[in-house]
C-alpha cells in the first residue's frame, strides 16, 4: 500500500472514530441525545409500532425501560444511582433490573440483592421483567395458575 493510501486510510478511520455513535448500538445516523442523560442515542421511537411490544427502538428502550430516564420524568434530584426515591419507587427485582439492563448507558454497580418473585399458587418463579404474570391482592400468579383463577371465577 503506498504512503499517500495508508494516510487517507488513516484520515477517514479517524473521522470514523471521531462521529457521535448511538451509546446502545453504536450506529452514526439518524441520532439525538437523550433529554436525561444527554448521551447519543438512535433518533428511532416513531418507527415503535403500537401494542408490538416490541423492543427494537433504541430511543424507547432506554426512555421506558432505565432508572436514568425514570429519575429524570420523576423529576428526582441528584444522580439516578443513589436515589432514594428511585430505590423505594419498585418492587427490588425491577430495580435491579432497570438499573442493569442492556438499556442502560451506564449500569447500578453493586445492585441489590433479591429473592426471585415466585407464583403464589405453583411456586414457579416469575421474572417480573419478561411478563407473562398477574398481580392480585394475594400476589403474583403465573400465566398458567392465572388462566386457572380465571376459569374457576367463571
């Protein structure tokens, strides 16, 4: 490769380098900060299709799904990761969870420990992060133990 090649090769990685990335999953396109944290993320939540579920918008994923940009529309004081108000606003489980997902810019170091939320009827273990649950007055129920309860008060 000749000299004047290797330096233009140079010249762009460094432009390369030197773009805003989306901080999730590092596109250069299409990109604005977060109203949180400030950080560059994907430009992305008008293409969420309603009642999808699904979780392939960068922008809405860290907006619904982080204790950042909850402590941020709660209108909490200072930093997101010592919050008291955040802490004692869910169950540990979804602390734990919201403060350690892939959503998350930066993660809760040293989060809580927890015991698994489990169905009040079979036991089971519910990850109340992935659904698939009830919650009544006498707990969590598991979607099968849910269906059950549902058919017997018919």
């Amino acid at each position: 490769m000749t000299k004047k090649r290797q330096q233009a090769k140079e010249k762009r990685r460094q432009w390369q380098d030197s773009r805003p990335r989306c901080g999730l999953c590092g596109k250069t396109s299409n990109l604005t900060k977060t109203d949180c944290c400030g950080n560059w993320i994907c430009d992305d939540e008008h293409n969420y299709v309603m009642f999808s579920y699904a979780h392939n918008s960068c922008h809405r994923n860290h907006n619904r799904y982080t204790l950042c940009s909850s402590h941020f529309h709660e209108g909490h004081e200072g930093s997101w990761q010592d919050c008291p108000k955040c802490r004692e606003g869910f169950e540990t489980e979804m602390y734990v969870w919201y403060g350690t997902n892939e959503y998350n810019f930066e993660k809760l170091t040293n989060p809580p420990a927890f015991e698994p939320t489990h169905c009040a009827k079979c036991k089971k273990v519910i990850r109340l992060a992935e659904g698939g649950y009830s919650h009544s007055v006498d707990g969590y129920f598991c979607g099968r133990c849910m269906n059950i309860r549902f058919a017997e008060q018919k």
